[in-house]
C-alpha cells in the first residue's frame, strides 16, 4: 500500500466512525426526546434510505445521507467545551450552546417537544421541536413557487409571511398540572423573544414572528392532514435571488442541520411566498427535498421540525459590519491543533457545495486541469432577477469587455510564444449557466478575476489555493468577497478603481504576477 493510500485510510477511517457515533446518539437522544403523538391521526412515511429520485418529495420519505468532507470538524460540543465567545467557531461553527428546554419531553411522550440553542456570539438561536402543526390559511402570503414570468410586478410584501395566531402549533400534554392551562395559549412570550431571539438591527424578524405564532393546543384541535416523519428545515428566505444572500441562507440551513445533529440531510419547507429561481437547483441538491408551505394542501404536522436562523445573523453577513479576526485554515490542521482565531468551517462548506453535486472532494489537485492554468472571469450580464426586476444588471466596471478581451488576447499570446504556464481563459457568463457547470469553472480555476458582485461569493466553494483577483470600482468598496477569502484561507488581490473604469493593462500586469506565482 503506498503513502498516499495510507494516508488517506487514516483519514477516512475516523471520518465513518464519527459518522457511526452521530447516527447512534441522534436515534437514542432524539427517539426520547421526540414524543409519539396520538396514532389516530399519525400517518407514517417510510423508512430513510439512501437513494434519493430527482422529484422526491418530503411524503416520499426518503433523506439523502451527509458527504464526507476533507474539511470536516465535529460539531457536537460537550457541555463544558463550549465555544469561547467571539471565537471562530463561535461565529462560523457551533456557538449555539446555550440550550433552553421551553417545553420538555412529557413523562409518556404523549405531547410536543420544544427547546432552542442560542447563540451568545451570534444573537440568534437555532430552535427545534416536535408534534408542531403548521396551518397554512393562517400564514398570510402568496403561494410560492410560481414560474416568475407567472407574477411578473408582484410586490415584494405579497412574499413576505405575516404570521396569524395559530399559524404554528404545538401538542400541549393533558396529564397533571397541564391540565388547568387554556385551551390555546401562546408557547414563548415577548420576554423569551427579546432574549434568545431579539431583532437587533433586522427590520422584518420573520423567524421571530414565527415562533410568536405558536400556540399550545390540546389534542381535540391538533389534528393533521399530513404527517412528516423525517426532520424538515423551516426557512424563511429575504433576498432570494441574490447568489451572497442566499449563500448565508444555505450556510444557515447547513449549521442548524449540525447543530441539531441531523444524521440525514432533511427535508427543507421556504415558509415565504417568493416565486421559483435559479438558485433552487441548488438548495434541491443540498438537501432532501424542497417544498414550499402554501403549496401544501391542508395542515401539515412535523415529527421534528428545525427552525433555521435568518441568513442575516450568520457572520457571512455579520461579518459585512462588525470585525471578525478569523483565518482559514486546513481542518487536519485545526483537529490536530484547535486554534480560536482559525476556521475550517467555509471550506466544510463549500466541500458540501461541491458534493451536493457530485463533484469529488476527496481527491485534492483532481479538480484543476493536468496542464496549465484556468483563469476564470466572472462577468456581469443582464437577466431577469425577480418580478419586480427590469432585467437589467448594475455595470460595476464600465469597460468591461474590453477588459475581458484584452485578458484573452494576453492569455493567448502566452500561449502562441510557448509560455512555461498555458493560461486558458473561462468566460464565466454564469447568469445563464446551470450551477453544476458554475460549480465546475469555480474548482477548476487557479485564478478568479471579476468585479465586485454577487457571482463572486462562488468563492466560498474555490479549492485550496485558489488566487481571487477582484476589480473594484469607487462606489462598491465593500468587503463582501476579501472577507470570505480570508475566512477561507485563500490568496486575495484586490485593483481599487477611482471610478468604474479599469485600464486594461494594469489588470494584465496584475494578472501576470500572479500566473508567474504558479509553478507550472
């Protein structure tokens, strides 16, 4: 057997055991915790398996099983381990320590369940429960999931849920002291919304609502059209169409599925009202299946529902205006040597980017070409964005064509002059490319070049050493795309322009350097 090989046994083997571990303590933890609700209205799925059809739904049953990623760290923390505050992996990994049990498991696990993890670091928590019942009639919105060219001038405020009381409800129990409560009451109050999830700065706090919609029902009224047995992520989604905001939305996602200690990827619910996008492709391969609430006929019950935080506490946005002193770093490194100040957990993710769609993680330098160098340009193209979109793109660099064809003049003069390092140049007109062929042009470049705009958070799914090269113009000097370079550990050049004008031959000097770096 040769070095390699050895290696990479000694790496796996740990990898399925802590894998084995998890599956074991999710079944013995939450089979206790997760009370069996009246058999009379309770109508079984099948059991998860491992294959997962293209149009599953979650009434099919079926979970897609978690990737091994190179860059994966445990995220179970024991009770006196806990993250220190304003560390890496309190922000980007689980800080969510602070467990509060609002409604307990009843002693014959007749009724709901409902506890959050807050996160001191973060100011938001990731809740979960069991035996809630979600009544769609009493979340005000529009269906959700329309064809875009369907609802073309829609208001935004029609997508946004407004939360009914009894939108969401839980099973009280009627043994004891449970007794004497009213036939409906509220679950938490504003004191425990404030505390473990306040609104800070976020105007619109839909989680929030929704967790202040639910009521404590008896079982004469807790009656279920449709079950779901399997775990299911509810989210609610702001900026959906804009690739930075939906990629805090999917890390989100990912981190509450960690932290709740999910041994299946789950099935996931958008508890908003936005019209499909291209993006959905995405979160259909990152997880189970996608549903939207308003598409569901009648009330639907959830064995163990997972309340995912907004996309707006998580430190991909947080980070946009408080410091967040974090490197990246290998996760080998890190399970060898923890250190506060480093994290794996951006590079965890975008390894499970990758997987979701089948690309190999586990074979590092397979993803770039075997000769040569790919620069990918990331360009900016007009495309209907939303309903309320006129199709047109915001020029963050108003030359860029000609800063485009100057890099593949140059690129293709290296080439003719027989240049130690072949550079190819990817034109990454991503507006109008499936992901799966994003996800490609992004591992396999050993350059990133574009100007400063949402197809650059692709970033977060580079391989290691990837170079960014970002062109940013006077009136986007935002540190969106240097800071996920450095969360993630890679190399980040940055061309500041006066205005939106790029002179070409400074971006081919720039270039240049860096393809010199390159051993080739």
């Amino acid at each position: 057997m040769g070095r390699d090989q050895s290696k990479l046994l000694r790496i796996l083997i740990p990898l399925f055991a802590l894998n084995s571990v998890t599956i074991f303590l999710y079944f013995s933890f939450h089979h206790h915790d997760a009370p069996p609700l009246p058999t009379s209205s309770r109508q079984f799925l099948p059991d998860p398996i491992h294959h997962q059809p293209s149009n599953a739904t979650p009434d099919d049953g079926y979970l897609k099983p978690w990737p091994i990623l190179p860059s994966y760290l445990p995220w179970t923390r024991k009770p006196k381990d806990d993250a220190p505050y304003r560390s890496c992996e309190a922000y980007f990994g689980n800080g969510f320590t602070r467990r509060v049990d609002v409604l307990p498991p009843s002693p014959d696990r007749s009724a709901g369940w409902f506890r959050c993890f807050f996160s001191r670091t973060l100011l938001s928590s990731v809740c979960e429960g069991g035996g809630i019942r979600m009544v769609p009639d009493r979340i005000a919105m529009s269906r959700g999931g329309e064809a875009l060219q369907e609802v073309i001038g829609r208001d935004e405020e029609d997508e946004m849920p407004i939360f009914q009381d009894g939108a969401f409800q839980i099973l009280g129990s009627s043994e004891g002291k449970a007794r004497r409560w009213k036939k409906r009451r509220k679950l938490v109050d504003e004191g425990f919304l404030g505390e473990y999830l306040p609104a800070g700065e976020i105007e619109r706090h839909t989680m929030r609502q929704l967790v202040g919609s639910i009521q404590m029902v008896d079982a004469t009224e807790f009656q279920c059209d449709q079950w779901i047995e399997e775990p299911t992520l509810l989210v609610t989604r702001f900026e959906y169409a804009n690739l930075f905001h939906t990629v805090t939305d999917w890390y989100s996602s990912y981190a509450a599925s960690k932290v709740t200690e999910l041994p299946y990827r789950p099935h996931l619910v958008f508890v908003d009202g936005h019209c499909r996008a291209p993006l959905e492709e995405t979160w259909s391969a990152l997880f189970s299946s996608i549903q939207y609430a308003k598409n569901f006929t009648g009330s639907v019950c959830y064995r163990h529902a997972v309340l995912v935080p907004l996309g707006y506490e998580t430190a991909l946005f947080k980070g946009l205006s408080e410091d967040i002193f974090c490197n990246g770093a290998p996760g080998k490194e890190l399970w060898m040597n923890p250190d506060e100040h480093k994290t794996a957990r951006l590079s965890e993710f975008g390894e499970m980017i990758r997987a979701a769609f089948h690309f190999p993680v586990n074979r590092p330098g397979s993803e770039k070409p075997a000769s040569g160098l790919n620069v990918l340009f990331v360009r900016r193209e007009d495309y209907l964005a939303h309903p309320r979109h006129d199709g047109k793109v915001q020029s963050r660099l108003s030359n860029e064509e000609e800063v485009f064809d100057a890099v593949q003049k140059w690129a293709s003069y290296k080439h003719n002059n027989h240049s130690e390092c072949k550079v190819k140049v990817v034109n990454g007109l991503f507006a109008h490319m499936p992901m799966r062929e994003q996800l490609r042009a992004i591992q396999e470049a050993s350059v990133i070049i574009g100007a400063h705009g949402a197809g650059l958070t692709h970033i977060v799914s580079a391989t290691p050493r990837t170079v960014i090269l970002e062109i940013v113009s006077a009136e986007f000097r935002r540190p969106h795309f240097q800071l996920i370079a450095q969360w993630k550990g890679l190399e980040y050049h940055a061309i500041y322009l006066e205005e939106s004008h790029a002179d070409p031959v400074v971006v081919i000097s720039r270039l240049g350097r860096i393809v010199r770096s390159f051993e080739c």
